[in-house]
C-alpha cells in the first residue's frame, strides 16, 4: 500500500510551511534558562534561587538570582539557556486542508484501546520500574518489564536485542529493541520509543510511562501486520529518569552501527493516557517546527485531537535523536492539564484514558503512513 503522502513530497511540503505565521515568542532580556525537568523535588529546590518568566505547556522559563555556576551540580544540569527565538508553545499552522486517505485510515482504525490498555498494565504491575532497582535485585520490577516487553515483541515477530549498556549491581541495565528489515538495500528507517522506567514506586507509573511503552507495543503490532519500504525499529528505553540514559545510550549504539545516518524520522511516546482538553503536544526543536506543523494536520486528518506544537525539546527520549540531528517528536499530553499524580505513588490505570492514548497512537501511525510504503501482508 502506497499512502498519499511520502518523504519526496517532503520539500514541497517545507515550501507550503515556510510562509505559515509564527507567533512571536515571549520577550526576555538577560539570560534565561528553560527547565529541563518538571519533578515536584526539582522545583521546589530551584525555587529559592530563580523566578518564573514564561510558562506554557511543557515550556517553563526562569531567570536565576545567583549565577549558574553557584548552584549545586545536579541543578545546574536540568537547566539550559535560550533564546527568545527558539520558544513557541500553541496550536500546529492549519496548513491546506486534505482529503483522509483510506488506506491511512485502514491502518489507523486497527488500534485497540483495550489491548493498549492491557500492554499497560502487564508494565505497571511489574512492581517498581526504576531503574536503581537493578542495583537491588535481578527479579526486579525494571527487569521484570524488560523481560515482558522482549517477549512481546518475539511473539509478534520481531528480532529483538537487549541492548545492555550498564552493569549494575544485580543485573544489567537494557533497553529493548525490536526491528524488521524491508529487505531493501539502503533501506530508511524509522524508529518509536518509549521508555518502559518509571520513578520507582510500587506498581505505579501506568502514565508515566506505561503508557507510552504500550503506545509502542501497540504500534508494533499492527505494523507486524504490513511490510514497509523502511526498516522499522521499535525502542522500550530504559533509565529515562535518570537523565535519559536509555536514550543516549540508543543514539549511541545505533551510531556505531551505521543505523543512526540512516533514521528519516523518529517519534517518542511518553505519557500518553491522561486527557482532560483533547490536546496533544507534539514537541521538537525549531529546525523541525515545519515537520511538525505537518505532524498537526496528521492530528486533525486522522484522530480527534487537537495539535500543539512545543518548542525547544526537552526531558525524554526524542531529545537524543534531536541532538543528533534526526527529525524527531514527542506526543504527549498537554502540560497545561497534565497528569495531577504525575512522579507520585497515585499514578495508577484506573484514572487514564485509554481512548485518548488510542489516538495518539492512531496519530503515529497515520505518520509513520505518511512516511513509508506499507502493504498488507498476506498469510
């Protein structure tokens, strides 16, 4: 199945973007600094040293009253200046409007909400999903969701690699990837990730992310069912919480491989299930704003969502594959109304949406639809 749209059409669809009206950023002076956390902890410890000038969304900007290099280390590093020109948090250009693609919408009408749901909750009640508790146990709840996520993967046809890149004290700290090949010689890819790490606590962590990890289960899932013009990779990451080290790790690795120069587009789930407006948050770096202006008019064509763009990226997986130089996003929900047991013991299933995780899912879908020649397979 060929979609309607494809990465030639890329360029003209740049040349569309270019002249869409950018609101202007906030306006600041002096060095500014965007939080590169929003933990409960982490702020109350910056708030005695910094006041907040702009906040929207995912997008929180302090000034600080005594100089950077007087804050304790493990401040100063969730911390990063910006400019002015690089800040934007609000609803994706409208762009031309299209007609659905059938096809697209075959595709996206096979998520399930209650196998997404399901995918999430074998993750949650794992126990505790930090990845510290590798230093405690090899039975541990990290493992345990490591171990559950690979076997998923397999099932579903999959070659799949634990890619280890720590030795902790009882085990080994992994992310999970699974690919598929498109037997194409000097095939793109594409890559999804999520990290399967929580903060810790007894079987919580269902949004964050649970969620997102299932998000990436449930994508692989239906396109086992397609073969593709890229190769596909699917990434459960680890030690996201402990400043991204899964995802570094990742990058890393797939550059020494030769994967990384081959990645076209890449999308990261993260905190997927918790609605209260229909927003979505689709988060990157300004290079990449046109790209995800694109990945709005997705939103709108294929699910009942309405796009936000946030602007720089920051505290997830996507960061990586941006620094490197990847078109990538993250979905998530709208920080505006965001998770209200988010880092805490009450992250639990029972106050999610699975039909808004669906349609983020939907949404990625319908854009990894848009990037690559999916045929149905046969049996």
């Amino acid at each position: 199945m060929k979609s309607s749209s494809s990465l030639a059409t890329l360029p003209l669809f740049l040349f569309f973007c270019a002249g869409a009206a950018f609101p202007q950023p906030p306006a600041f002076s002096g060095t500014s600094y965007l939080l590169l956390s929003h933990d409960p902890v982490f702020l109350e410890q910056l708030s005695g040293v910094s006041s907040e000038i702009y906040s929207s969304g995912r997008t929180r900007l302090v000034k600080l009253s005594v100089p950077l290099s007087e804050l304790p280390p493990e401040l100063a590093a969730k911390l990063r200046p910006v400019s002015p020109g690089e800040i934007y948090n609000g609803p994706a250009a409208t762009g031309e409007q299209k007609a659905a693609d059938p096809d697209v919408l075959a595709i996206t009408s096979k998520v399930d909400a209650r196998r997404l749901m399901g995918y999430a909750e074998a993750i949650t009640m794992t126990g505790k999903r930090s990845a510290a508790q590798l230093d405690v146990s090899a039975a541990s709840g990290n493992r345990l969701a490591m171990d559950y996520i690979a076997n998923a993967f397999k099932d579903m046809g999959y070659a799949v690699e634990r890619q280890c890149y720590r030795d902790r004290k009882a085990d080994k700290e992994c992310n999970i990837v699974a690919r598929r090949k498109s037997g194409q010689a000097g095939a793109k890819a594409i890559l999804v990730i999520g990290h399967m790490d929580s903060v810790g606590l007894e079987n919580a962590g269902a949004d964050d992310n649970a969620s997102g990890s299932a998000g990436v289960l449930e994508m692989a899932k239906i396109l086992s069912g397609y073969k593709a013009d890229h190769d596909l990779i699917f990434v459960a990451a680890n030690g996201e919480e402990n400043d991204i080290t899964g995802g570094y790790a990742c990058a890393r690795k797939l550059k020494e491989s030769g994967e990384l120069s081959r990645l076209a587009w890449a999308i990261n789930m993260d905190m997927i299930s918790w609605n209260k407006d229909g927003i979505i948050e689709i988060e990157t770096n300004k290079e990449f704003s046109a790209l995800a202006d694109w990945v709005g008019a997705q939103a709108r064509l294929y699910t009942k969502l309405e796009p936000y763009i946030a602007m720089p990226a920051w505290g997830s997986d996507h960061v990586p594959f941006l620094e490197a130089g990847i078109p990538t996003y993250l979905s998530i929900q709208h920080w505006e109304a965001h998770n209200p047991c988010y880092h805490k013991a009450c992250d639990k299933l029972e106050s999610l949406s699975w039909d808004y995780a669906a349609q983020i899912v939907r949404l990625n879908l319908a854009v990894i639809a848009g990037k690559t020649r999916l045929t149905p397979v046969r049996p």
